[in-house]
C-alpha cells in the first residue's frame, strides 16, 4: 500500500495553486505538481484540465502539499474617490468632529457641576470671624468693624464670581482631569466661604447694628 505525506507550504510572494502534490510510481518516476485523490484502486490526478487515473499497485506514495493562497492585494480606495466623495468625507469628519466636541463639553459640564453640588464653605473659618467680633466689647466698634468687612467682602467676592467665569470657561474647553476637579473643588470652596461670611456679616448687621 503506498504512503501518503502531507505538507503545508505558505505563498507569500505571489498567488499559487490550491495543491501541488508529487507521485511517486514504484518505478521511479515522479509526477509533481499536480492535484490528486484517491477513488478506491486508483489515484487521479489532474495536469492541464485533464484527468489521468492510475492504478493503486503502480503508485509507491502521494505527498499532498497544501499551498495556502496569498491575500488578494489591498485597494486603494482612495483613488477611486471623485471630489464629491471628498467633499463629502471632509464634511462628515468635521461633523463627527464637533459631535465628540459637544460630548466632551457636556461631560465636563456634569464634573463641574457635580463638584458644585459637594463643594461647601469652611465653616470653621465663617465662625471664627464671627468669634472675633462678638468678641469686642464695645458695640459701635464691632459695628463700624462690620461696616468696613462688609464691601470689602463684597468686593473680593465679585472678583472671585469673574475669576470663576474664567476657570469655567477654560476648563470646559479642555478634558477635566483629577487635578483640574481638584483646582476648580478648592477654588469653589473659596468662593462659598466668602459667600457665607458675606451673609453672615449681613446677618449680624442686621441684628446688631440696625
């Protein structure tokens, strides 16, 4: 009975055939690079469209070898694209360029205004202010002392409102990292502390001035 040998061989210059095997007749003589099959007590094989078929007890051994085809070459679509196609490849990318846009402003807008929700004042501070002027003795004084911390509160809050809006505006127009989160949190703390002794100055203005 013959022998049968399989090997894989891997085009990678230029496309090849589905098989190339080689019979060996028990005469000696090859016959290479062909496709074949047993069928019972015959080997076929093909050369040129045409089969040939030869008797089991002639043939000593078939190595089949398997040539796997080379990938078809790549296409450059790009030639093929007319103006239009063009035209309308640059649009859509700008398109999808300012859809990435507006979704990364609407993230940092979330951030910011989810750390507007846990930022809160120093209360520690607000009430050691308060301390130091209950602490004056002298009614008029803490008074006149009120009336002097109230616009200059006052005004360093509205300088922080306007510093406010330019952090803001500059943190939306890039991607909100943890220290940009930490920097706009302590800054917004700073804001609030001084909107609380802003109301608290006026409180007690209020109460015991008036």
């Amino acid at each position: 009975m013959f022998r049968k040998s399989l090997f894989f061989i891997v085009c990678l210059v230029i496309p090849c055939l589905a098989f190339a095997d080689t019979i060996y007749l028990k005469n000696g003589k090859q016959i290479k690079d062909v496709e074949s099959v047993e069928e019972g007590n015959f080997v076929k094989y093909y050369r040129a469209g045409q089969e040939v078929i030869l008797p089991k007890d002639t043939v000593d051994r078939v190595e089949i070898i398997v040539l796997e085809k080379a990938p078809p070459p790549t296409v450059n679509l790009e030639s093929y694209k007319t103006e239009k196609d063009k035209e309308f490849d640059r649009k859509l990318k700008e398109s999808n360029e300012r859809v990435e846009a507006i979704k990364k402003k609407a993230d940092s807008v979330n951030a910011l205004l989810e750390i507007d929700k846990q930022t809160d004042y120093d209360e520690e501070y607000v009430a050691n202010i308060k301390g130091d002027i209950l602490s004056i003795p002298n009614r008029k004084k803490a008074c006149n002392l009120i009336a002097d911390k109230i616009p200059a509160t006052a005004k360093v809050l509205l300088e922080m409102k306007r510093n406010g809006l330019s952090l803001t505006k500059s943190l939306l127009e890039t991607n909100i990292d943890d220290d940009s989160k930490q920097k706009y949190s302590e800054f917004k703390k700073q804001e609030r502390t001084l909107e609380a002794t802003y109301k608290m100055l006026k409180e007690m203005d209020s109460q015991f001035c008036k």
